[in-house]
C-alpha cells in the first residue's frame, strides 16, 4: 500500500511541474505578443506617413467593400 501512495504522489508533482511548464510558456507568448503589438504601433506613430497611409488605406478598403 504504501508503494502505491508513494507513486501517486510522484505522478501527482510530476503532473503539478507540466502545469506550471504550460503555464509559463503561455505567459511567455502572450507576452511576447503584447510586446510585438507594442513595437508595432510605437513603429507606426513615429513613422506617422507610414500609419497615415494604412489608416488612408483602410479607410478607402471600408469605404469601397
């Protein structure tokens, strides 16, 4: 018997370590999605010719569809 609970608890922290593993890669995409949405729009307002002539695009993409 005791054998028995000593593998469960094995399997059970084995299992607690993929989760926290999952949960830190998920934390590390999301972050590096914000921070490349971030860059992109700080990109864009400072080369504001650049997002003046995609919203101007855009702009004339909506009006025409």
């Amino acid at each position: 018997m005791y054998e028995d609970e000593y593998y469960y608890e094995a399997r059970k922290k084995e299992n607690a370590k993929l989760d926290a593993e999952l949960a830190g890669t998920f934390a590390t995409v999301i972050g590096g999605l914000i921070g490349a949405v971030l860059s992109c729009l700080l990109f864009l307002l400072r080369r504001f010719d650049v997002l003046s002539s995609g919203l101007a695009s855009l702009l004339f993409y909506m009006l025409t569809y």
